[in-house]
C-alpha cells in the first residue's frame, strides 16, 4: 500500500507518494494518493491547449490516445503504470495521457510558448566534498505549481526512484538507488513530428541501473521533440544529451562542471535552433551560471548552488525567474522551484518556488516518516 507524508516549504505543501508493488499496483497508489490534484495537472493543462489551440477536451483526448501503442511498445510497465493511474484517480485513461504528453500536446501543436530551465552538473574536483550534484531551476507554467509531488518509487524489478514531477506524469527530475540523477531541458527545432513523450524516456533513464543504459534510453526513443537530458553518475560523471527528433549529440562535463540552457550548444547543419529566437535569455543563462560555478570551482557546495540558481542577472527573465509583464495571456512562466540532487547522499532537495525567496527541503531516500529537513541554503545576503 502506498504511504502519504509531506513537507512544506516557502508556505507550500507538498505531497510525497511512496508507491510500491507491480506498475499497476504503483499507479493505482500514486493515483488513489492525489488524485485531487491530477484533475487539477489535467484542467490546467486544456486550459492551456485551450489558450494556445483552440482545441477542447474531446479533440486533445482524441490526440491523447495516438500515445498509447508507442507508450505500450517503449514501456510497456510504464504505460500500465500511466492505467493504474487512471484507475486510482478515476479519470479517463485520456486524461492521464494527457498529462504524460503535455510537452508534445503544447509544442508538437506549433505553439509558439515560452521556456526555460538552467540546469547543472557538478562533480569530483570541483565540489567541496567530492560528492555529485545534478540539479536545475524548474521554470513553468505558474499554473501547475499547486500540482508538485515527489514520487518515491519502488515498483517491481526496478530500483527505487525518488522524482519530483507534477501530479499524474511517471517521473520527472529525479535520482535512483544506483546513483543516476536526471533533469532536463527544453530545446525547439525545426524538427518536429508525432512521437514519444518526453516523460516517459525521462522515466525509462531512471530505471537503468548503469549510465549507459540510461543513455540508451534517450538514444532509443522515437522522439517528437527537441529536448537535453543532463544526467549525472554517484561515481563522478555528466553528460548532456542534445536530442532531437533525427539525431542526438553529446557533451560531457570538463573539470567536473557542466551546465546547460535551453539552446543547442553543438550546430548541425540542417536544423534550426528556433527556440533561441523566442527564449533569447537561454544564450546568457546558461554562460552565466558556468561562469559562476567555474569562479569556486572546488568548492562547490550546497549554498554555492543555491546561489547560483538565485542569480538575477538579466531579470525578469533570469537563472532565477520571476513574472516577466510583457508576456502574453497563459504563456508566462516563472522559476516554480528548484531540485538539486546529491548522487552520493542519495538526497533530493527541493525549494518551492524560487530559490532567492526560500528554504529548501531535504528529502533523503533511506528517511524515516517525517525525517525531512528544512533550511536556507544560501550563502548571499
């Protein structure tokens, strides 16, 4: 049976599911648990296709149920997973479609939305305690942050997985038993067609039990969409994979450092890097926080982190986000939170909200019930 606990942060309470058994004994779990707030990931999302596509309920479950069969030949214990769901909450398998493919619904859509997250790996000789660091600022739709759960996973055959994803999608940003940490950033090609969610590949990486097999997870995926996978190992590696729809290139940390915007670091010819041209800000993101980083480079700790996923530089639409006025209705987006994740510890910490205003929870993967600690991580006045 699943267990429910939460912890609250920046005065925002946030559930965590502990979930375990067969994928649809996970889903029912997880979908019994929160259900309240999957109906609110799901309003708030065609509420969004709404804005942006002029669609209604009926013609996005319409499209919503093309994702099955690819789920079902990707994942087949994920997309029972995604119907266990569905049952626990009593929505529509549809709906919790819905939810998993959100990214290719709004994107695959030719919406013109906003983005942006800056992510980060650090490792080895540039931390303070040797220990590796992924993490990122989750910049998104201010309407989905009611909707933030932390997953903690134990299903069948797979090792544990501690997420932190929106209610009713499989995973996340996360991290494994095995020492494999994920996050991820949006990109926008020319290239663009029906495919898997995003989601889901994220899910599958964490499952692996090795790097390469969770590299082989992004590599084998019949993507829609642009999107980099940050992924960190425990015994002190990071790489960044730059997919797209045709291709995948990779990037591999130097000096132990790596960070990544929303743009295309290697040019190919043959695809655009359109994206860049309606998040300009990823160009300065991005270099900003490698500058900051690579300026204590050994020693790099937690509130270093937290300082630099604070920064203001070219506010409003900084590492740190906040509500830019000029943007259009539903296509505003704001620093909704910020993960960082220590491989070596096995510890999630997470801020709700952004990181400049409030204190982050540690979320251990071995804690007791109610073992979660809060506190201010920054060092910055």
């Amino acid at each position: 049976m699943s267990q429910l606990e939460s912890f609250t942060t920046n005065g925002h309470e946030i559930p965590i599911i502990a979930m375990e058994g067969s994928p649809r004994d996970c889903g029912i779990q997880y979908g019994r648990a929160v259900s309240n707030l999957i109906h609110g990931s799901l309003q708030a999302y065609l509420e969004s296709f709404r804005l942006l596509h002029s669609l209604d309920q009926d013609a996005i479950f319409e499209l919503a149920r093309k994702f099955e069969p690819m789920i079902a030949e990707f994942d087949p214990a994920t997309l029972e997973e995604i119907k266990g769901i569905a049952e626990g909450a009593d929505a529509p398998l549809e709906a919790v479609l819905t939810i998993n493919a959100r990214s290719e619904l709004v994107h695959g859509l030719k919406a013109q939305l906003d983005d942006g997250c800056t992510s980060f790996i650090v490792f080895g000789e540039a931390t303070a305690d040797g220990h590796t660091y992924v993490g990122q600022n989750w910049d998104w739709n201010p309407a989905m942050k009611p909707n933030a759960v932390v997953l903690d996973i134990q299903r069948d055959g797979d090792p544990r997985i501690l997420t932190l994803t929106e209610a009713g999608l499989v995973g996340k940003h996360g991290l494994n038993e095995d020492g494999i940490g994920l996050c991820n950033n949006f990109m926008l090609s020319d290239k663009r067609r029906f495919g898997l969610p995003v989601h889901v590949t994220r899910r599958k990486a964490l499952t692996a039990r090795i790097l390469s097999d969770a590299i082989g997870a992004v590599l084998n995926s019949e993507r829609a969409l642009a999107a980099n996978y940050m992924m960190g190992h425990v015994d002190g590696a990071g790489v960044a994979l730059e997919a797209w729809p045709e291709g995948l290139d990779v990037i591999h940390a130097k000096d132990g450092l790596l960070t990544h915007a929303n743009h295309f670091q290697i040019s190919r010819a043959g695809r655009e890097d359109i994206g860049r041209n309606i998040f300009p800000d990823t160009l300065l993101r991005d270099v900003r926080l490698n500058d900051l980083l690579r300026a204590q480079h050994g020693r790099i700790d937690l509130g270093i982190l937290a300082d630099g996923m604070s920064d203001h530089f070219n506010f409003p639409d900084s590492i740190c986000r906040h509500p830019n006025p000029s943007a259009q209705s539903g296509q505003g987006i704001e620093t909704l939170g910020c993960i960082i994740m220590d491989l070596t510890d096995r510890v999630l910490h997470y801020c709700s909200g952004p990181p400049c205003e409030g204190d982050f929870a540690a979320i251990h993967m071995d804690r007791k019930p109610g073992q979660i600690a809060i506190g201010n991580y920054r060092k910055a006045a």
